[in-house]
C-alpha cells in the first residue's frame, strides 16, 4: 500500500478538476437551498462538477428539494389574531388589555398546585 502526499497546490487541482468537497456542498445547499442560480458563483462551477460525478451529492440535492416541498405544502396556520398581537406588542411594547388579564402559564400552573408546608 502506498501514501501519496499532495502538497496545497495538489490538492486545489485535484478539487478543481473533480468539484468540491461533498461536505462543503452539503453545507453550500444547507446554507443557499437547493437552486444552483441561489448558489455564490465562485462555489457553483464546481459544485455542479460534483453533481455530475458524485451520487452522494446528488442525493443530498434530491433530500433538499424534497424537504423544500413538503415545506410548501405545509398546511399549518398561524392561530387567529396572531400578527395583530405581534404589530400591537411592535407598536405598543405591550400586549392587548385582553391578553393581559390572562393568567400566565406559570400563574396557571401555580394556581392548581397544592402548597405543602
């Protein structure tokens, strides 16, 4: 078995000639998405070089787009009143009269839980 030792400029052609690293993709579409148009353009040519090479990185694209779509077709809703809440607090830095009088969870709490001395 031989080692072979590639100096910096070794290994800058290596990764110039054959892409980028699957770690540094994997972490290109964690961070930009995966639409290669979203991606820097000093990062893309060679991670499309890798998507042509690489099945692993073509996997993680696909694990991307999948997750990209089953966000969109996500069907939860924010709960009634939710945003006037968030402009009120925004605008007011405090919240409505009616939120007020609501007893806080750790209130609520407290309230039925039995002191023992």
């Amino acid at each position: 078995m031989s080692v072979v030792v590639l100096n910096k400029a070794d290994e800058r052609l290596r990764v110039a000639t054959s892409g980028m690293p699957v770690r540094e993709f994997r972490d290109l579409v964690d961070r930009r998405g995966d639409e290669p148009d979203a991606w820097p353009a000093h990062q893309r040519g060679r991670a499309l070089i890798l998507l042509e090479k690489s099945a692993e990185a073509r996997a993680i694209l696909a694990e991307a787009r999948r997750l990209r779509e089953l966000a969109r077709a996500s069907t939860i809703k924010a709960p009634p009143g939710l945003a006037d809440r968030i402009v009120d607090i925004a605008l007011n830095g405090k919240a409505r009269e009616s939120e007020k009088s609501k007893p806080s969870r750790a209130k609520r709490t407290a309230a039925r839980t039995p002191r023992t001395r």
